[in-house]
C-alpha cells in the first residue's frame, strides 16, 4: 500500500517557518508545499516539481532550502546507501522506510513496537538514544509485477 499523502495548507506551512525562526519566503513555502504531496523527493525532484509551479528557481536553493529546513527539523532527510538522498515532511514519528533495491522506490513504514526508540543497542556505551533509523531493503510490488509479466524473464 502507497502512503497517501494530504497537502499542507498555507497557513500552516508559513506558520511552522516562522516557529522555527525562519523567514517565509517563496521558496521555502513552495519547497516545504511540494513536499507535503511528494514523500521521499531527491533534491532534483524537489527542483523539477519546485520550477513548475515558481517558474524560476536555482537548484542551489532548493538545495539551501532543504538544508535549512533539515537543520530546522521542518524535514526529515534519509539517505539509502546507493541513492541520492530523500526528503519528507513526516517527522516526529516512530517510522521507518523500505527502500525497492530495484528501482529506488521509498515508501513509508510504522514501527511495529510503537515507541521511539523501537530498537536498541546491546551496548549503549552511554549513549542515551531517541532514535533507530531503520531501513528495509526489497523488491517492490511494481518491480515484482514487471518482472513477472515480461516473456523474456529467466
């Protein structure tokens, strides 16, 4: 099942900007927008989707913009070994992501013991820990009906 996702209203997303100290900006509230309806975007997404509704926008923005917003925890950013980094609006939350090994697909995934941390270290080594970053590695439902469905498959 796709996370299916509802857009950020307006006020809401100007308000979240000015509680964490930043300017609202066209940018900042066309990036933070588009992201609410695009889960899991790599930073040239958030450009393409971004320049079409603006006009004109340099990735170098969008790449400050996320960058910011990161820092402002405003977006969570995952970063899957082997490809380029995904950022979402969903925070705060015990989720996790799997990740399609064939096409890079990412999709959403709560934490099936509930609280944050839902996994913990034999050794902490002090460590006080708030959070495991879990991902999960697979063949997604679409890869697997294309691979199913094409005469030449070994």
């Amino acid at each position: 099942m796709e996370n299916q996702t509802v857009p950020e209203s307006d006020i809401a997303i100007a308000e979240s900007l000015r509680q964490r100290g930043l300017r609202v900006t066209a940018a900042r509230h066309a990036i933070l927008k588009w992201l609410s309806s695009h889960p899991h975007a790599s930073a040239d997404q958030v450009h393409q989707g971004v320049v079409e509704q603006l006009g004109t926008l340099s990735k170098q923005a969008v790449y400050d913009v996320l960058s910011a917003s990161v820092e402002a925890e405003l977006v969570r950013q995952i970063k899957p070994s082997g490809h380029p980094a995904r950022f979402e609006r969903r925070r705060g939350d015990n989720h996790h992501h799997l990740v399609c090994t064939h096409c890079g697909r990412v999709e959403d995934t709560d934490c099936k013991h509930g609280h944050a941390p839902c996994l913990t270290p034999n050794d902490a080594q002090g460590f006080v820990i708030h959070e495991a970053e879990i991902l999960f590695w697979g063949v997604c439902s679409r890869c697997r009906a294309n691979t199913e469905t094409r005469p030449d498959k070994a």
